[in-house]
C-alpha cells in the first residue's frame, strides 16, 4: 500500500472496511511490474495497476442491481459445510482449502466469501477435511473437486499434501482442480517441492492470469516447473475493462499461454457484485470483442468460449432466450432453469484504450 499511498488508496481502505470489500495486498513481486507499467506510462491508468490498486472509478461508480454473491456461493455450501464446501453440479464441487491469498485482486469476484472467511475463525485443516471426505463418500456421483479458496498454493505444504493425500486415499474421486493465481503474484509459490506433490496426485492446474504483460521470466520459470512435472496446465479468467477488454490484449495474452502450451478453458463475464463496475463489460461489446478475435485470429488462439457463472450455473451467449435493450434485462436459460442478469449500461461502458492497454507495442 505504501507504495502508492495516496486519497484514493486511503479512501479505499475506509470504503473496503465499511462494505466488507477486499482490503489493498500486493506481493513484492506484483509491486515490481506494477511500478515498472507506472514508470513507462507516466501515470497509473495502466491495467496492471487497475488490477492490484484501487483507482478512482473504484470509490465512486456504481451499476444498477450490484448483489454481494451473484453465484450464490453461500448458498450452495450444504449444511454443516459451511465456509468449506460449494455445490453447484451433481459431479464437482470447490473445496475452499484456505481463505488467504497472497495477493488481492480489485476484481476479485469471490470477496464476499472471502471476507465473510476472514472475519470468522477458520477451523482447523483436519476438522473440515474430514466433513469434505465423509461428504464425498456419501455421495460417490461427485468425480471432481476443485481446490480454491483463496488461493490453494497459499496454503501451508502440510496442509495441501494432507488434502491431496486423503482424497487420492479416501475417496473415489477421479478428478483435482487446482486454481491459482499465485504463478502471478507469488511465482515462488509453485516451488519444486510443491509441483512435484501436484504431479504425484495427477492435479490439473488452472492458472488466472489476466494479462499478457503478468507472464514475467520467474512467472514462465514457474509453469515450466510445474509443466517439468507432467502437469496438464490450463487457463481461465474474465475479461475486465481497462485490464485486458480489447480483441488485441486477448490475442496477446492467448497467444502466449498457447507458446507455453497452456490450454484456455474459459473467458469470463465480470459478475455484478457490489463495486464491480469498473471492471463490468457490456454484453454487446463483449460479444464485439469476441467475434473480433474469432475473425482475426487464429484458431488455437480463438478457440476459448465467454462464460457467465451465475446461480444455474455458466452460461453462453447461445442460452440467450430474450434481451430487452431498453431494461438491459437478459434471460439466459440452462437445463430448463433460467437466470436473469442485467446488463452493464452501455453509457457507462467506457472501454480500454489499446495503447495504455498493451503499452509496451502491438505485435
Ligand atoms: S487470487 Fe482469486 S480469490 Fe484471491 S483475491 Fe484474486 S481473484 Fe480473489
């Protein structure tokens, strides 16, 4: 915070107490591309910065129907499983290993989670690795879990090597998820020792990584050792307007996890949580950016669908089933449930400008 310690950042850290928002950490490492992006733009309006610090859009602009949890995570962690658990499909479920993460995200979609974790004590890894196990058993259609949290590889070695251990053991379970986005702020996190547990386990590793310009030398060094381990890596993460909402900065950003072999599962719509607008997208531009890509762009590149998570779960702009341009009111239908999102308003819109954007040069 001491870094650029300003009215905004002071304002913020007031705002972040009395609306239960993420409070400002940025790992040394996060910090040191950060000041680099400051120094070559001459000002702090680039998107890694949007990404780590609050900006003034931050403390002030609003969008109609903001909700705390639009994915209703709290209300998908069953009884007794409260704080360790989410339940939206028959056949996966999200282990919420730990609620730290090394580096908060001005994004970050999982804030009422995670705030809500801070404020209680968590307990202990035993005790809620138990209740995970005797769920599991209890309910062998479940073949996939997904470690969260916060973020997992923040998590104490002992803990993760225990989890891994016990689900592998004691369970029938034929699937584990890791997402992190620690390969950005805290590369070191996916050490030898911690990459060659996940290979053990045969763990797919998801990495959130939401611009081009976060894939440092140690961040790559640290997906090559991952990857020496026989890891399957992947990618997800959404798109957030000034950080990466431009066909160019996608291109950019896909193009170089393909050279690194990392397959992009899933582009994301920002969800419409409380202080969400300035990273919000409309969906007619959103879709103008993805057809963008998929017309001039290779297909390894454009190969990736645009998801909005929601409380039935993703959905893609196929499940539109009626779009009132006036109300911005969208009903997307799954599985004959539906869900009604509102739309970003276009008036508020304001779209990232390339060149600060992909500041140091297009291809
Ligand atoms: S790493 Fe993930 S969970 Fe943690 S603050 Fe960022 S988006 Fe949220």
């Amino acid at each position: 915070v001491t870094l650029f310690a300003n009215t905004t950042t002071r304002l913020y850290t007031q705002l972040a107490q009395r609306e239960g928002l993420l409070p400002i950490r940025v790992t040394k490492h996060y910090q040191t591309i950060v000041q680099e992006e400051v120094a070559a733009l001459g000002h702090d309006r680039g998107p890694l910065f949007k990404v780590a610090y609050p900006t003034p859009e931050r403390l002030m602009l609003r969008a109609p129907d903001e909700v705390p949890d639009f994915v209703a995570d709290q209300q998908n962690m069953p009884e007794g499983l409260q704080d360790i658990m989410i339940r939206k499909y028959r056949n996966r479920v999200l282990f919420l290993l730990t609620d730290r993460c090394a580096g908060h995200c001005m994004y970050c979609f999982r804030q009422d989670v995670l705030v809500n974790q801070h404020a209680r004590t968590s307990s202990d890894i035993s005790d809620r690795l138990n209740r995970l196990i005797t769920y599991l058993q209890e309910h062998p259609e479940i073949q996939e879990v997904i470690l969260s949290g916060g973020d997992p590889t923040n998590a104490p070695f002992a803990d993760l090597d225990l989890t891994l251990s016990r689900l592998r053991t004691e369970t029938s379970i034929k699937d584990i998820r890791v997402h992190t986005r620690n390969a950005v702020y805290a590369p070191q996190a996916l050490s030898d020792r911690t990459c060659r547990l996940f290979g053990q386990h045969n763990v797919r590793l998801v990495l959130h990584i939401v611009h081009p310009y976060e894939l440092t030398s140690e961040t790559v060094d640290a997906i090559e050792r991952a990857k020496s381990r026989g890891i399957r890596c992947y990618s997800q993460f959404p798109v957030l307007r000034g950080v990466n909402d431009h066909a160019s900065v996608l291109a950019e950003l896909l193009t170089r996890l393909d050279d690194l072999a990392i397959r992009p599962l899933s582009l994301f719509v920002a969800d419409p949580i409380n202080y969400s607008a300035p990273f919000r997208v409309s969906l007619h531009r959103l879709f103008a950016i993805m057809d963008d890509l998929n017309w001039h762009t290779s297909a390894w590149v454009n190969s990736v669908r645009l998801v909005l998570d929601t409380p039935i779960g993703k959905v893609r702009r196929e499940d539109i089933t009626s779009w009132d341009s006036d109300s911005g009111v969208v009903v997307f239908r799954r599985d004959g449930a539906q869900v009604i999102y509102r739309d970003f308003p276009e008036s508020l819109d304001d779209p990232g400008d390339v060149d600060i954007l992909l500041w140091k040069g297009q291809r």
